[in-house]
C-alpha cells in the first residue's frame, strides 16, 4: 500500500482522519490502523472507503494492498 498516497486522499477530500472516519461511521483509530498498514478495511466497508474517497475499482491495489517486490 501506498500509505502516503492514502493518507493524501483522506487529507484533500476530508482535512483530518477525524473527519473521514465520522463521514463513513469507523473510528479514527480505524483509520490510523490502515494507512499504518496494520490493516484493511473489510470487503464489506471496502466500497465506502473508495466511495468516500474517490477511488475507481482498477485503483484499489494502489491505495490498499502491499506492494510486492522481488528479491
């Protein structure tokens, strides 16, 4: 994941993780977890997040999902 880039989006379309975590209804700690990379949001709130945010279905991997590299 891309945390940096996560936590921009949050901060351009909301100002804090606060505010974000009170417009889809999570705790900020929720929030703190994920862009620390502690983890996901569940398949269930996946769809709220990238609403919320505004990230298209092909730009999920790049705001959640490790990047793999190769040894």
């Amino acid at each position: 994941m891309k945390r940096q880039k996560l936590r921009g989006r949050i901060v351009e379309k909301y100002g804090t993780n606060i505010a974000f975590a009170d417009a889809i209804g999570i705790t900020p700690m929720t929030v703190t977890n994920v862009i620390h990379g502690h983890s996901t949001p569940t398949a269930k709130r996946m769809p709220e997040w990238c609403s919320a945010l505004g990230i298209a279905p092909e730009e999920i991997g790049i705001f959640f999902y490790p990047e793999t590299t190769e040894n």
